[in-house]
C-alpha cells in the first residue's frame, strides 16, 4: 500500500521547473502519474505511482513524500485532508466512565480525531471528492464501539462539550468578561466553585480580550467543564498554565466529570500521567500520515511511546528510547570552576506593589541550572535583571559576562524567511557547523522555506530557541522553551542543549513547567516560592534532591520513579504511596 503526499506550504511551483514532472519515469511513459491542479501544484496519482522516490529526490522544497504502508491499513482511512493530503487512520474509543488521552506528535491527526468525535467535523473515510453519508461510515464502524457512537452522533443523540486546542482565537468569537462567557455556557450551576478552585476569581470581571494566556486557559477549561454534557473532549489543557494550575486543573477535572466519558489531548506526559486511565498512541509522519493504536493503560502506553516500540501493534516509532537516570552521570559541581556570580538584589514594581527577592547565587561552568515556580512568582522578571533588560530597586547585578537570551514571550514579525533569517546569524560568531548542530535536530530544515510571520507557535518556539544558541555566549538563558512543543520536539530540545552545554562548556538558565524537561536537564534547581502577584522570593540554589523536594512539598503532590523507564510519575493523590512519601517528607523519588 502507497500513499502520495504533496505538502501545499512547502511546494513552490513558481521557484522549480517541476522536477517532479520532468524527471517521473512514468510520466515519461506517457501515463499521467503526475498532473497539475488547479492552483499549479502537481497531483500524483497513487495508483499510477511506482514509487522510484526520484521525485522525492528531485524536489527542490522537499514538498514531496512517497510513503509505504502495512496493507492491514488499506482501506482504513478515516480522514483525508484533500488529494495528496494528509490522511488520518483509525480512531479513538471514548470509554464511559473513564478519562481517555491521546499521545503523539503534533500535526499527527489528534485534533482531527476530537474533532471528529466532538462532531465538528464528518469523518470522508478517505473519499475527498463527496461529502460521505452518515451510514456508511456507521457501516464501516460495524462491530465496533464506534457503530454506536457515530449512530447517536448521527441522531443528535449525544450531547459533547469540546475545549479547543487555540484558547488564544475566544477572543475573536466572544465579546465581555470572562464571567459573562461562563454564565452562557453553565449548565450545572458549578462556575464559581470551579473559578475559585481554578484560582482565577479576581479575572471573571475582566474582559476576554484583556486576560493572560494561562486565565484564558482556565476559563475555557471550565467553560467545557460546566456544559451538561455525555462526552467530554479537552484539545490540551497545560499550555499557559504553570505546573501548580496544572495539577489544580487535572485535578478539578477529575473530580468534576467523575464517572462522565472524557478525552485528553496533553503534550506534558507528568499531567497525562496523572489525568488518564487509558491512552490511545498514533505514530506515523507528522503532516503526511497518522495511526491510531488501540487503547493501552496510561502506564504501559507511556512507556512504550518512550521507549520507541509499539509491542501489539510491533511498530517502531523512533530509533532510540527516551532514557531517564535515578542519578544523573556528571562529575559533581565543586569540580567545576565557578562561571558567574551574582549578588543579592530585590525589584519592586510601585504599579502593582509587587516585589521579588533575590539571595546571591552562583553558577558553574558547563552547569545546566533549572527554574522552577508559579506564575507570576517574579521568575521572569529575575531573568530580565539577570540579561539586563530590567533595572533592580536594590542592590546591583552585574555581570562582565555575555548572554544569550530566549524571552518568555516571542514574536514572529520578520516578514522573510527562517532560511534568510538564519543566514543573517552567521555573522554572530559560531561556525556553519555549529550553527548545523543546533537547527538540524530542532526540525529548522523543516520549516526554512516559511515566513516568519506565518509560523505555527511550535514552529516560532524552535526557532528562538534555535536563533538563541547560534549567539556565540558563555552564558544562555531560556526562560519557557518547552511551550507549544510536542513530546517528541521537547526530547529533540533536551538532547540539544545537554550536548551544546557539554561539548562548548558554557553554563545555562532554564525556567520551564515541564517536570519531565527540568529533571532531564538540570544539574540543580533554582526554587522561586512566594504569594503570586504580590512577592516572590529566591532562598538559594539547591541540588536536585533538595530543590525538588522544596518545590513538590509547596506543590502537595509526590514524585516516584517508574520501575520499567525511570520517568518521574505523579502518585495518586491520597494512594497508599503519596501518603508514604508525604509521611516520610520525601516529595521527590529517591
């Protein structure tokens, strides 16, 4: 079984000679292997295709994939975006009474899949040129729990509640405060208990427009939350949120669908952990081709998505497994000279009478130090004195030193392209083969033909990152670096920058939420602790054991190591083994 895929925003046909034309064996036969569309982009006729892969080679944008696929899924197809687009195999099972999640990469048809559940979008089952009739996609579901689903789904007989994944497009859609936006939408009279809860009670009176990223998450967490529904579907919750809201939010999940059929779509595998009882993996090629497995246990389906090998379905999904370390092998940090230090300081901001403390600090050279805390805890604001961008109240910071810096908030305003742009960093002091090093495993190559301006959130994340560690520094700092990337694009980063801080020994500052991307990478752990909004307070840099311990006891959840992979996993609240480890005062695993 063969698939074409011509990716519409890579393929350039006023830029090439159609080299996928002209150098097609078939179409030399005089078969019409490959034709031009409409929009004068070429159609390739997957019946016709021999699969020589010369076009693949030929094409200048890399636009084309000629892929091969097990036959057991000829047939099969669920979704397809359009000829030579991309194709959705299978579907995930909502389970009554269970909280089902949904793992894989981005672009790998999850969103499709809710979507298509949600009833927001009727399934084509491959068939692009006519809409398909409600009864021959209950047909092709026959047998299955999906025959009864798509025939209430068809009825109107279910009753769905859907959360998108761009919380940030509500405000186009939706005019006053965000307490008018849940008065609309309760249907259980649970709102306010909910935003107290929630802990976004002092924003209901705001205007939709006017909130944060994480409020704004929140109120669409809850407005999904108080639908009197039969199914309900999350298309991530974590983003904008910090690992405290989390938590708060899986929880308040939990507890407010008890017994209801509910899917997750989550990137933090810490949160999916503790929110899922099943999972549903899909594989494939992100933008050409995704499957979906059947449901596993939250554990074992984890566990097998990082370590690379689906067992039931003997797939392998990456070439090596994700590997986690009880004791990180480095060399101890007295034998690293100090890189940096940093006095004592404090800023205040007279506005909203907000004040951070710092305790003087120090970093090592080649040291990987994390940073962890609440929103609007002065985490930011320290790495803005630290880089320079903001002046303290009292004390003074300096540093005779140079910094990279990746802000927290990045803009993708440059009207050229991500290959020009970064063919403007070469002068900045690495070498090509540097700069190689860095933007290869971050997918750069991928994307170098895109502008800028038209960049998914993912894709600009990458490329700051990217543009921060091609700045020749001893020193760099990225303040949130794992918001809006996948799993897979959250390991890519984590192996780049241990090597990069290994192998040119500079020293790092990483402020994240990802539980998983901090302990992968610190080498010890920067704790900010203090009332949001009002004062935040550095005691010091602590080892890991000790920082992490600080950080989960204030948190009121326990981390244990998985006896198969090692990964951090959440206990249960109030399991036998939460209760021991919180008795113990050992938040953090051994």
């Amino acid at each position: 079984m063969r698939i074409a895929i011509v990716k519409k925003d890579k393929c350039q046909p006023k830029k090439c000679s159609y080299e996928c034309m002209k150098y097609c064996p078939m179409v030399r036969t005089g078969e019409e292997t490959v034709i031009l569309g409409a929009d004068s982009k070429p159609i390739i006729s997957e019946e016709l295709c021999e699969g020589c892969g010369i076009c693949i080679k030929k094409c200048p944008f890399r636009a084309i994939s000629i892929i091969g696929l097990p036959e057991e899924l000829e047939g099969e197809e669920t979704h397809r975006y359009g000829e030579n687009g991309f194709v959705l195999y299978g579907m995930p099972i909502p389970k009554a009474g269970k909280i089902t999640g949904l793992l894989g990469q981005n672009g790998i048809g999850k969103s499709t899949a809710v979507k298509i559940l949600a009833g927001l979008q009727r399934p084509n089952l491959g068939n692009v040129e006519a809409e398909v009739a409600w009864g021959e996609i209950i047909k092709r579901y026959a047998g299955s729990e999906l025959q009864n689903y798509f025939d209430k789904l068809a009825k109107n007989r279910i009753k769905v509640s859907y959360k998108p994944q761009y919380v940030d497009a509500i405000p186009r859609y939706f005019e006053g405060s965000a307490a008018e936006l849940l008065a609309s939408t309760d249907e259980t009279g649970e709102a306010s208990e909910l935003a107290r809860a929630f802990e976004i009670e002092t924003a209901l009176n705001t205007d939709i427009k006017s909130l944060s990223g994480g409020e704004l998450q929140r109120v669409a967490v809850i407005a999904c939350l108080i639908r009197d529904a039969d199914f309900y579907f999350f298309d991530e919750v974590t983003p904008y949120l910090d690992i405290y809201q989390r938590v708060r939010v899986a929880k308040g999940i939990r507890a407010a669908l008890e017994g209801k059929a509910v899917m997750v779509v989550e990137h933090d595998l810490a949160i999916l952990d503790m929110l899922a009882d099943y999972v549903h993996l899909l594989y494939g090629m992100p933008g050409e081709y995704g499957v979906v497995t059947m449901p596993k246990s939250t554990s074992r389906g984890i566990n097998e998505y990082l370590s690379g090998f689906l067992q039931a379905e003997n797939v392998r999904i990456r070439d090596k497994p994700i590997e986690f370390t009880a004791h990180p092998p480095r060399e101890t940090l007295e034998e690293r000279p100090i890189h940096l230090e940093y006095a004592g300081f404090e800023k205040r901001y007279d506005e909203s009478g907000f004040v951070l403390a710092a305790k003087p600090g120090s970093i090592a050279e080649g040291e990987v130090l994390g940073g962890v805390g609440r929103n609007a805890i002065g985490k930011s604001t320290f790495v803005k004195v630290l880089v320079g961008d903001v002046e303290p109240t009292a004390g003074s910071i300096e540093l005779d030193i140079t910094i990279s810096y990746k802000p927290q908030y990045i803009r993708g305003e440059l009207g050229m392209t991500v290959k020009d742009f970064f063919a403007s960093l070469k002068e900045n002091g690495l070498t090509e083969a540097d700069i190689i090093e860095v933007i290869r495993p971050l997918g750069i190559p991928e994307i170098e033909e895109k502008v800028i301006t038209e960049l998914s959130g993912g894709e600009l994340q990458s490329v700051a990152i990217a543009a921060c560690l091609c700045r020749d520094a001893p020193f760099y700092v990225l303040d949130e670096p794992s918001a809006h990337l996948d799993v897979e694009q959250k390991v890519r980063l984590i192996k780049t920058l241990r090597r990069y801080a290994e192998r040119r020994t500079v020293s790092m500052l990483i402020v994240d939420h990802d539980i998983y991307l901090i302990d992968m990478l610190s080498d010890r752990l920067m704790v900010f602790e203090g009332t949001p909004g009002m004062r935040g307070e550095i005691t010091g840099i602590f080892d890991m054991r000790a920082g992490m311990n600080s950080f989960l006891k204030e948190l009121g959840v326990t981390f244990r190591r998985d006896e198969s992979t090692l990964r951090p996993r959440i206990n249960k609240i109030g399991s036998a083994k939460d209760r021991e480890q919180k008795q113990s005062g050992k938040y953090y695993y051994l």
